[in-house]
C-alpha cells in the first residue's frame, strides 16, 4: 500500500487492471474522475473531480524480439521511470504490460524486464495510469484512506479504489546489497541474473515476507524506530525468498533457511532495542537500548 507523507501533496497513480468474464486484464481509459477519502475528508460523498489519464500513444517501429530490454516507436513519447505500459502485439493481437526504467521524451521506452515474446511491427504502445493529485489538507491528518476512481473504458463506465495510508513518517529499509551479501554471499547464487544491485530481492522479500510477518503482529511497518533491528529478519527473509524460487535448491536446503529465518523471526520479537511509535504521536521517544523508559513495544506470546 502506498505510504503519504503529511502534509505532502502526494499524486496516488493507479493502473485499472479488472475481471471480465472471468478474465484479468488491464485497461485503457479514455476519461477519468476521482473521488478522495481521507482521514481529513472521510465522507464517502464528496465530489468527483477529474483526473489524469497517461496521453502516451504510438505504434513500435521495426519488429522486436523476445527478451529486447527496450522498444523503439515510431514518434517521440514522454516516459515516465516506474510507470506501466500496455502493448498489443500487431501479429497475435496479445496485450502485455511493461514498466519504464527511464524518464524523459524518447522514441525508445526501456523496459524493467525484457520482453516476453515477439512483438511485430505496428504494434501498440499505451500508457495506462490513471493519477489525481491529494492536496496538503487532505493528508493533514495520519490514517488510511483511498481514492475512488471512475474511468470510461471500452466504452463502460467502470470503478475501482486504490488504498493509501498518510504516515508521518516513511518506512525506512536498513538492508543493504553489501549487507545481504556479507551475511549471506550464497544470496549472489540465488539472484536473477537480471537482479544486478539485488534491490529487486531485497524489495520483493519486504513486501512478500517481512511486512506480512510484521502486519502479523500488529506493526505497521511505518511505525518502527529501531529499523536496524528488523534488518537480520530481513536479510533472512530475503534468502529464504530466492531459494524458495531456485530449481536447484533441496528440499532441505529451503527447510535449514525456514529454520533459521523462523529463528531470526522470534529473536526479533523478543529483542530489547525493537521500539515502535504509533502514527498518532506527534512526538515519538526515540529508544536508547539499555535506557529506560524507552518506548517498547508490549507483544503478547
């Protein structure tokens, strides 16, 4: 879920990708509005108001080929880093979505992930964000909200809602490349050969491991002051992730890394020095390990 700082005037982005017919498949709008609901403005009926849909349209020049790291199109487009694009092959008609690694206007979109198939010529390139601005009222206070977004698409007017959670402070990940790979120099056997910093790793274990761990017991991830001390969780988890994916891993390789991730896990619970600060403090202690009274965290067994 995205995190909004306070007081920020944050663009929440959202990529309508919903069923039909049983099937899962991602969306051109050709107009959009937005309705905010915030901790500030909770009521449901507020107004919609217009919102932002990506203008990106060309058609690629020349074939591509399955596993090109980017595409050429036939006018300059203006590419936004992180953004998502849908292309629809000109041959087979297949829709794939890809997502920008570089900013700026170029007739060449550089993707994150190389493609994967065949892509003729003519074939179509659309951006498919939809965005809408929060203004520094709207986030004034910290909690959870969403946006309520309405769009046109093939002609039906479709809805669908993108979470956010204002926070007064952004989540701070300790884990590094150079740790992860001084604590665990197997994790350089087990990455993509695509995942050259290992940020993709360490990115994807956060989300998939250690921030349900965390949501588990009640932590919003946002709300630790002691990050350092959730990073040997985060290192293990991040391990455990990869070799759970690796074709050559044994069956009890994974368990030992299971092990000694559940291990790590429950030494983290029980840790003196892990301290977090409700959102609704303005003025969180920051915990001195060995000084009292620091603000702990009471977790039950």
């Amino acid at each position: 879920m995205l995190r909004v700082l306070l007081g920020s005037t944050e663009t929440i982005t959202s990529y309508p990708r919903l069923a039909a017919d049983g099937v899962l498949t991602s969306h051109v709008a050709t107009s959009a509005t937005a309705r905010r609901i915030t901790p500030t403005n909770p009521d449901a009926e507020g107004a919609y108001t217009a919102a932002t849909v990506d203008s990106v349209s060309a058609t690629t020049q020349g074939a591509h080929q399955e596993g090109d790291d980017s595409i050429t199109v036939g006018v300059a487009q203006t590419w936004v880093a992180g953004r998502r694009y849908l292309i629809t092959d000109a041959t087979a008609g297949r829709e794939i979505v890809v997502v920008a690694t570089k900013s700026g206007s170029s007739t060449e979109l550089w993707m994150a992930e190389p493609l994967p198939c065949d892509i003729g010529n003519g074939s179509t390139v659309r951006g498919i964000a939809i965005s809408v601005a929060l203004g520094a009222l709207q986030t004034a206070s910290p909690g959870a909200g969403y946006v309520l977004f309405r769009a046109t698409i093939d002609g039906v007017v479709r809805e669908w809602t993108e979470p956010f959670r204002v926070v007064r402070r952004i989540t701070s990940i300790a884990l590094t490349p150079t740790d992860l790979t001084q604590i665990y120099p197997v994790v350089r056997k087990l990455a993509s050969a695509t995942d050259t910093t290992l940020e993709e790793a360490i990115n994807a274990a956060w989300r998939v491991v250690v921030q349900p761990a965390l949501a588990a017991r009640g932590i919003l991830d946002e709300d630790i002051l002691t990050d350092d001390v959730v990073m040997p969780m985060h290192a293990a988890a991040v391990v455990l992730h990869l070799a759970r994916q690796w074709p050559q891993a044994s069956v009890d390789f994974v368990q030992r890394l299971e092990s000694s991730y559940e291990q790590i896990k429950a030494t983290t619970w029980d840790r003196i020095d892990l301290a977090t600060a409700s959102q609704d403090d303005s003025t969180p202690d920051v915990p001195t390990p060995g000084a009292q009274p620091p603000r702990f965290m009471a977790i039950s067994r």
